[in-house]
C-alpha cells in the first residue's frame, strides 16, 4: 500500500480473504491500519462517530490484529456469521459483537450507523444468535408464524456504544436483505430488498 507521499506501508499477507481498515488524513497520509484476517473475513461498511470507528462485514473466523499489534481471537460459532467491531479512533480495539450460531448459512452485516448513544447494524440472518461484548445472548427465529424457514430475513440490531444488545427487529420471508441504516436521533430508517411481504 502506498499514501499520497508515494511511502510505501507493508501489510501483512495471509492465505483466504481478509479484511484491512485503514486511516489516512484529508491528506492521504496514513496513520495506521487494523487488520481482520487469517480467516474469511469481509469489512463491507465503515462509520464513525466523535470518537471511534465501527466496522461491519461477515467473518469465518480468525483474529484482529489492532493498530498497536494486539491480536484477539474471534469466536467463530459457524461459517459466515456477521460481524460488528468498535476501534477508538487510534485504531485500537475496543469490543465486537456477532450474529450467528447457524450452520451452511450466510448471516451477513451490511452496514452500520451511529447516533448519539447507539450503534445500529442491518444486513440479512437465516436464525441464529445474537452475541453481544459481554457475552449476552438472545436467540433469533428460524421461521414465521406459520412455521415456515425463510431463506433470510432482514435485520436491524441495536448496540449500545459499550457493545451492549438492546433490541433487534426483522423483515422478512424469503431472501430479505436490508441494505442501508440511518438514524437521526429520533428515529431509525433501513432500506430492504425483499422478494415476498411479511
């Protein structure tokens, strides 16, 4: 990788897909960067609030390595699980929160937001379990009322700005995706892409 001063920074390389978030100033000059790998592992969506960086993505596994070099393990309960990670804006960790626990499905974590006090991830889930920063946990459906298994729902998770789980709404049958997240403090808004209404 090289910034706009044409130095050229070494990033670590590793087998599988993995994930880099890096900061540069409004002058392209790099700062420092946190790496998400060793493993299958997709940072789909960065934001920031006064003073930290979130990430969201889908993970298989693997570590983050943050910008001082400290490595922490992932806890991976199955194959593509989505991924919310908080940085201060020094590019050190501060917590991850996941969603998972389903086997040969996708949970995926498309994009995240902040408002004042909140961090909110949207993206698509077959069932599973949320998994908080302390280790809290609350179980997902699997199907509708009529008992039906949906092939995804949409999904919007809310997280306190200590990675703490408060409430979690959905949309769906049938390959349901939200794409997109916004709050104004008030209120929160998501875009989906669903194929049948429920």
């Amino acid at each position: 990788m090289y910034d706009s001063t044409g130095r050229q920074i070494n990033l670590p390389s590793y087998t599988g897909d993995d994930a880099f978030l890096v900061k540069f100033d409004t002058n392209g000059v790099f700062k420092w960067y946190a790496y998400l790998g060793a493993n299958t592992i997709f940072g789909y969506y960065v934001t920031t609030d006064a003073s930290s960086v979130y990430v969201s993505g889908t993970f298989s596994g693997g570590d983050i390595k943050d910008s001082s070099g400290t490595q922490i393990p992932l806890t991976i309960s199955s194959p593509d699980d989505a991924l919310l990670i908080k940085f201060d804006s020094k590019g050190i960790y501060q917590w991850y929160a996941y969603l998972g626990d389903v086997v040969n499905s996708l949970q995926a974590g498309f994009r995240c937001t902040t408002d004042t006090n909140n961090v909110y991830i949207v993206g698509a889930f077959t069932g599973g379990s949320i998994h908080d920063s302390s280790g809290n946990q609350d179980v997902l459906p699997s199907g509708d009322n009529e008992g039906e298994v949906p092939s995804s729902y949409a999904f919007l998770i809310k997280f306190n700005k200590n990675g703490i789980y408060q409430w979690y709404a959905r949309v769906g049958l049938s390959d349901n995706v939200a794409l997109d997240v916004v709050s104004d403090e008030t209120d929160v808004y998501i875009t989906c892409l669903k194929s049948s209404r429920k």
